[in-house]
C-alpha cells in the first residue's frame, strides 16, 4: 500500500544569533525512521532571515556545519551589524507603531545576507539517512532573547506535475528594480490559489522561475519592506562591498581618509574573509584570486548567489479542503533586476507539482 505524504513541524530556538541547526536529526527524534519511509523531503522555513541551501550546494560542502558557517559568515562580514542600514533607522519605519520601534529587531544585514547567499525559503531533497539538513539561522537572537522558529518537513515518494505556464510581469524602467509577486496589482497569489482549488492539490509545491532568455535578474523569498528593498538592496547592487567599507574597523585610525581609504579598508578585510572561507573549506589556495576577483566585480550577476527560481510549498494539513500555499507572516516573492529590461517586463514559469 503506497504511502501517503506526511509533515513533521518543528520549533526550533537558535543558541546564538547565527546558527547551523540540523533538522533531520530533530524529525528523526519525533518521526523515527521518517528518511527511510518516504524518498523526498520538502523543507520550509517561515522565516526571512534563516532558511536552507540547495541540497547539491551542502553536498560541496561536505555537509560539514563549519563550512555552512564559514560560507555564511563571509556574507555576514560582507553585510556587518549596524553599518548605516536605511531598514534599522525606526524613525524611518512609518509602518511601524511607537511600540514596535522599541523591540522591532535591526536585522537589515541578516536580510541581506539571506538574499546575498543564497538562502531559500524551501528546497526539496533526495533523502539520505543519518545525512544531516542544516536549517541556516541569521538573526537567532534579539538582544539577550533568544527567538523562536518554526520549520516544515514535507516527506513523499512519488510527485507529478499537473500544470505549467508563462507570466509577464511589469518591471520598471529602472536598471535596478525589485518587484513584489505578491502585489495585488499582478494577481498572482489568488490565480495561483485558485489553481490550486482547480487541481484539487492537498500537498504539493509550486515553483516559479525566470525564463532561460532573463538575464541580470533573479528571485528571492523575502520581506518586502521598503527600506530594505528600495534603498538597501539597491546600494548593495550598486556596489557590493559599501556596508562593509562603511563599517570596516580600520577606518577608525584615520576618520578623514574614510573616503579615499573606504574601498581600499574593504578590499584588505575581504581578503581575510576569503581566507578564513579557504581555511574552514580546505580548498586550495588558487581559488582565492578567482574568489576575490568575484565579489569585486560591481555587477550582482558576479556577486549575489541569487537564484533563477524558488518554491512555494502546498499543504492542506488534515483539513478535507485543498491545500493553501505555505508561508510565514512576512514573506514574499521578490523578483529582483540589476539592469533594464529590454521589453519593460519579466517572463516567469509556474509550474504545480503534486505529491502522491
């Protein structure tokens, strides 16, 4: 008898502010031999600022929690705590009550390093027992408080696709532009619900990707705050290594040489972190040309580890009903572009996956 889709829900608390937590080993301890039974796993955060990485990605890294930390640490000193962040300024923050300013947590640098590394919101992995699956934490804690996370596991063995099609979507005439799916204007999240209903999927996923002729753009799973996608994401595009220049601590000798020295600083800093990146990986050496030579190029094709595509997950729990799409309070799809598009918009593909 084939063996219906099943989820495990955790609750996760991250020890420290960046955090490299292993879910499987969690899933396992309340779904005893879950790896075993079902073939593929579709793990979800609900988070902006901690998600997971491809699974062919952690295999390079020989599934070692260091090397995952290593690699998300050298975005965390490409996008430092406090360097000036336009989203971590509360009295820009209109949408924010007087009450929300004093706890909202200034985060604008975990933000970026989520979209900078390459984090997703969902990936699906072949399963591989006692292989462990990192749920990658950025902003685990809130002063001295400790936050809480919740994560899905989605196990299944057979998936089928019922649907695909192409979108346009509107982008400015801005060479550097991010635009949210999730705006009313376009649509998207009632048509994509309503095909859910029409399919009748209980538990599946949606995938959304840019067309093979897009290039100088990509998509990501996050918030969409004005702040941070109008003014910090747009510096970062700009010129990758600015927060890192701004907050470079050898500036500090010499204050008045800040903006002759600011990039010269960063490209000295940039080399340690590559390094301790080298280092923690054991790769050869003769990467770190070819390593630094990439994130000094401005264009963000050659520095944000963006993706062509993400996935939304589908599940209906226990309910008779079909499922609904999957997502934490503050999360959206995000096109994002780093030059003008030629025809004043985007193609994207959907395509719905069920699991049986």
């Amino acid at each position: 008898m084939a063996t219906e889709p099943a989820e495990v829900t955790l609750e996760l608390q991250p020890e420290r502010r960046v955090d490299v937590i292993d879910v499987s080993a969690r899933v396992e301890t309340q779904e005893p031999g879950f790896f075993e039974t079902y073939e593929k796993s579709l793990f979800c955060s609900y988070h902006t600022t901690a998600g997971y990485f491809e699974q062919s990605f952690v295999n390079r890294l020989g599934h070692n929690p260091e090397a995952v930390e290593a690699f998300v640490g050298s975005f965390t000193k490409l996008f430092p705590a406090d360097a000036g962040y336009r989203h971590d300024q509360m009295h820009l923050r209109d949408e924010l009550s007087e009450e929300q300013k004093e706890v909202e947590p200034r985060n604008a640098d975990s933000h970026l390093t989520f979209i900078g590394c390459g984090l997703e919101n969902c990936v699906t992995y072949l399963n591989r027992p006692h292989h462990p699956v990192y749920f990658v934490e950025l902003d685990g804690t809130n002063g001295v408080e400790r936050r809480r996370r919740r994560t899905s596991v989605l196990g299944f063995n057979r998936d089928e696709v019922v649907d695909r099609f192409s979108l346009e979507i509107p982008v400015s005439s801005h060479p550097i532009d991010s635009i949210n799916l999730w705006d009313p204007a376009f649509g998207l999240y009632d048509r994509l619900h309503e095909l859910v209903r029409v399919h009748g999927m209980d538990r599946g996923r949606i995938d959304i990707s840019l067309h093979p002729s897009e290039r100088h753009t990509g998509l990501t799973v996050n918030e969409y705050e004005t702040l941070l996608m109008r003014h910090d994401l747009v510096e970062v595009l700009h010129n990758p290594i600015r927060f890192m220049a701004q907050k470079g601590r050898n500036m500090l000798r010499d204050p008045r040489a800040i903006p002759e020295k600011a990039k010269d600083y960063a490209k000295y800093d940039l080399v340690r972190v590559v390094n301790e990146f080298i280092d923690a990986m054991g790769l050869s050496e003769s990467l770190i040309e070819r390593i630094i030579d990439k994130f000094l190029q401005v264009p963000a094709s050659r520095f944000l580890r963006m993706k062509r595509g993400i996935s939304l997950m589908v599940n209906a729990g226990d309910s008779a009903v079909p499922g609904r799409i999957i997502s934490g309070t503050y999360q959206s799809p995000i096109l994002v572009q780093w030059r003008k598009a030629e025809r004043g918009a985007r193609t994207v593909e959907v395509s719905y996956t069920r699991f049986e």
